[in-house]
C-alpha cells in the first residue's frame, strides 16, 4: 500500500510518501516565510504561501517516486472537531481532491493533529499503539493540549480533548520569548540551544487549575527578567523550565484520573532537547525523531494507508 500525504498547516507546506509493506518514506517540507520580527502569518498570507510552495513540494516528491500511489490522506483541520477550521488547509484539501480526481484514487480526510499523533507512532515503530488506548499530547504553536486516544475503524485514531491551556499555546510562548532576545521565527530550536548555556534552577509554581493550565504568565515573566538585565541564557531557560513543568503537572494530573496509559508526545515544542531528556527519564514517554516532531505529511499518508486497507 503506497500512500501520499499532504499536510499545508500554519507553518510549514509538507508532503510525503509512505509505503506501508517497506515502511518506505520519501519526505518533503518548507517553512512558510515569515518576515524577520514578526511573530507569525495571517491565514490570507499562508494560504498564498501553500498555493506556490505546494506544486514546487510535489515535483520534488514524485522526482524521486517512479511508483502508483493507492491513495491520498490530507489535513482538513486542526483538531478532531466539527467547530475546528482554518483557512490554510484549503490549499491542500484543493490539491488532494484533484489528485484524487485525476488518478482515480480516494481521499481521506484527517486532522492535523491525528496526523501528528501517527507520525510519532510509525517513526518510532510504536504501531501497536494503533489498536490501544493512550495518551497524546499534542504541543505546538497553534495546539498545546492532551487527548485521550481509542482505536476506531472509522476514523482510525478517536481523539478526545482532556486537557489543554487556556490561553497561550507553548510554541507561540516559545516563539514570542525568542524574538524579544533577538532570536529568530520560529524560535524554537535557536531557544533551545540558548538554554542549553545556563545552569540555573528555578522555583516554579505553574498555573494549574483541574484540566487547564496557563502559558501567558511566562511571556511576562520572561519581559520582567528582560527589562531587569538577566542573562539571555537564563531567560531562554526559564522559558523552556516553565514550559516543561506545566506539562509535568499535566501528565501528574491525567496519571491519577487514567492510570498508567502510554504516554505519546508530538508537535515542534517536543522537539526540544530539554523536555524529552526529562520526560524521557521520567515517564518512559514515546517522542519521535526531531524531523517528525515539527509539522509534517508522514502522519496523514499513514492514517490513509491504514484506512484504504
């Protein structure tokens, strides 16, 4: 089963091929363009952006895939929800639908976050987890929640939201912080080297309440320790600390309501080196490789494999 995936989010145009006898994977990505010192794109600009990226992405895929694909899984929206839209996944919803068109082969529509949730799952050969129950945390720029995951015919993996922030998202945290010290967008990863120089410790106190807890304190946490003349490195490593610690307090949380369910981490936050030694350790918690940890099309071409079967 040969499956192509297209997956046009708010950061990044990708597509990819995935071969569900070799475990074959042929990958192709590109950043949206952001302009320095800004903090994102709105969704008319990422729509265009998608619009001239996604063709050049498919030439480059199919340069180096001489085969048939049997179908076609793309991204329709962020989350598993009827009330869940964005803009952006129009552009790749258009093409997929006229690939399906013209070769004759089905589309099937997912989530982002499903996909996100199956790419850890096929890249770290944790693929049991299909048939099981687990827990995803899905920590990104746009999504920084925890499902509860069931196996389902229909829509291969049933996600339900039981837990989430209430205002800011830990990437766009991650990503405001950086460029106040004059890192780059996205920010993440130049964040997580900067970290990396400081070996302060913090006493933290996250901002829990029952199934939420709240990310806008550490932006302004982080602008006070600016504004007082603290280290760059120090600040960098607050920010991630604080991060880290939230999410700690989560898995705390839904282990004493769950019980010891898998633990699955997904999204560009969980790319960060910091996190996953933590949580690694701590919790045994599944992190994919960093190049399926940031947003990509591996995870909606398996689900499309899985589902054509």
């Amino acid at each position: 089963m040969i499956s192509l995936g297209i997956d046009t989010s708010n950061y990044t145009t990708s597509v990819a091929i995935f071969n569900s006898d070799t475990k074959e994977i042929i990958s192709k990505k590109k950043l949206l363009p952001v302009k320095e010192g800004e903090k994102g794109l709105r969704q008319s600009d990422a729509v265009f952006h998608h619009t001239v990226q996604l063709p050049v992405l498919i030439e480059e895929l199919f340069s180096e895939f001489n085969g048939e694909i049997d179908c076609i899984g793309v991204s329709s929206k962020p989350v598993d929800s009827d009330k869940s839209y964005m803009p952006c996944f129009l552009t790749g919803i258009g093409v997929a639908s006229a690939l399906s068109t013209i070769n004759k082969k089905p589309v099937y529509y997912f989530s982002h976050q499903q996909g996100h949730i199956a790419s850890v799952l096929q890249s770290t050969d944790n693929t049991d987890l299909f048939g099981k129950k687990f827990i995803a945390f899905h920590v990104s720029g746009g999504t920084t929640e925890a499902v509860l995951v069931n196996p389902d015919n229909e829509k291969i993996l049933k996600t339900e939201n039981i837990f989430y922030s209430s205002d800011l998202k830990a990437g766009q945290a991650i990503d405001r912080v950086a460029l106040s010290l004059g890192l780059s967008f996205p920010g993440g990863k130049e964040l997580d080297a900067l970290s990396r120089k400081s070996d302060k410790t913090f006493k933290l106190k996250p901002s829990i309440k029952d199934n939420t807890f709240s990310l806008s304190g550490v932006e302004n946490k982080c602008k006070k320790m600016l504004d007082d003349g603290k280290n760059k490195e120090d600040i960098a490593k607050f920010c991630i600390d604080y991060i880290s610690c939230s999410l700690e307090k989560a898995v705390e949380y839904l282990k004493d309501k769950y019980g010891e369910l898998p633990l699955v981490f997904s999204g560009g936050v969980m790319s960060n080196s910091l996190i996953r030694e933590r949580f690694t350790e701590k919790f045994n918690a599944v992190f994919t490789v960093p190049e399926f940890s940031s947003d990509n099309a591996l995870g909606v071409a398996v689900l499309a494999a899985l589902k054509e079967k």
